[in-house]
C-alpha cells in the first residue's frame, strides 16, 4: 500500500505543473505597466517644477452638466474669456462658439498640445480659442476656474489684483472662500458660482474700513 502511495505521488509530481512565473515576461510585463504610469501621470498631472506636490489637481475633465451651468451663467456676457484649468479645452470651444474670445490657461504641456491640436483639427481661428501657460489676466472681463482648494485663496488675490471692474467669475464645485455669490446653479459636484468683481472689491473696502 505504501509503495502505491508513493508510485502515486511520484506521477503527480512528474504531471503538475510548475506555477514559477517567467522572469523574462514578468520584466516586460513591470516595464510595461511602469511606462503606463509614466504616460498617464504625464497627460493627467502638471509638473511639479511648477507647482508643489500638495496643490496639484489631476486631471478631470468637466462634465456636460458643470459645462451647461457655466454656458448659463455665461449666457448674454461679451468680451473676453480666460478658462484656468483648461484641461482639454471643452470649455474653451464651447465659450468661442458662443461668441467668446477665449484663452485656455493650462500648466501641463501635454494638455496645451492636445487642445492646440485639437484647435486646429476643428479649424477654430487662434482670435476666437488660444492655449497658453502663462496668464495675464487684465484684458479678461469673464474668468472661469476648476483648481485645487489650496489654489482658490491665492487665485482670489490675482483675480481682484488684475481683472477689471466689469469682470465676471465662475467657479465650479469649489466657492471662493468669503466672496459673495451673485448666484449659483446646479447641485452637487456640477455647481458653479457666479461672482461679480466689483462686488467683491466693494466688501473688502468696507471690510477694511470696519476693521481700521
């Protein structure tokens, strides 16, 4: 009985297989995912040469209801537009094709180079959608915004440094912390919120005055 156990096991081990993994494919197969995540963190995160680690914001692209209440809140304005966080430009085609004159400010290289090309294919003229990234925001009379909330308190200070009086503001998902809302639309994750600068410029002159 014993010399059967042990014919028997003698087979099962000639006839199992060996479940070692091939050192060859598990190296392609590391390199391979490794190059994945160079490739999406490349398109989907800025530098962090440009901004630290801990404000930056992946890539989200906006969604049609965030896109449809910004359009609303848009609708009726003229002039020029400046869309911080551009992404992949949807914003930016949508306001031009509005009547906009409209410059995408984006950090990630990448992203410019996608919505240039993209520009391009849909033969959009560079006087009606532009991508940059660097921005001068003086000549921009409506500002829309997706940042981080670490960015929002600072980006608050540029815009009432810069824009002129007559500039409008939008904003989705995240407020502008102490800013008064002219007025808001939609819910949830697609909320945007509509500032008017010299609104806010006149609280802080009363705000100022209160507390000297």
């Amino acid at each position: 009985m014993e010399d059967s156990i042990d014919v028997i096991l003698q087979d099962y081990g000639r006839i199992r297989p060996t479940n070692r993994p091939n050192p060859v494919l598990s190296a392609c197969v590391g390199a391979l995912l490794t190059g994945l995540y160079g490739v999406w963190r490349m398109f989907s995160m800025p530098g962090t040469r440009i901004i630290p680690s801990n404000l930056m914001v992946p890539y989200l692209p906006s969604s049609k209801g965030q896109t449809l209440n910004i359009m609303q809140l848009l609708e009726g304005r003229t002039g020029c537009l400046a869309d911080l966080g551009s992404g992949d430009g949807r914003l930016v085609f949508a306001a031009s094709s509005a009547g906009l004159q409209c410059t995408g400010f984006e950090i990630n290289s990448i992203l410019v180079a996608y919505s240039r090309g993209k520009a391009c294919w849909r033969a959009v003229p560079s006087s009606q959608a532009t991508f940059v990234r660097k921005t001068d925001l003086s000549t921009y009379n409506n500002v829309t915004a997706f940042l981080s909330p670490g960015l929002m308190e600072v980006l608050g200070e540029k815009l009432l440094k810069e824009l002129p009086d007559d500039a409008c503001v939008l904003t989705t998902r995240l407020p502008f912390p102490n800013w008064p809302q002219r007025t808001s639309v939609g819910s949830g994750l697609d909320q945007t919120f509509a500032y008017d600068i010299s609104t806010v410029r006149s609280l802080r002159k009363v705000q100022k005055t209160v507390v000297s």
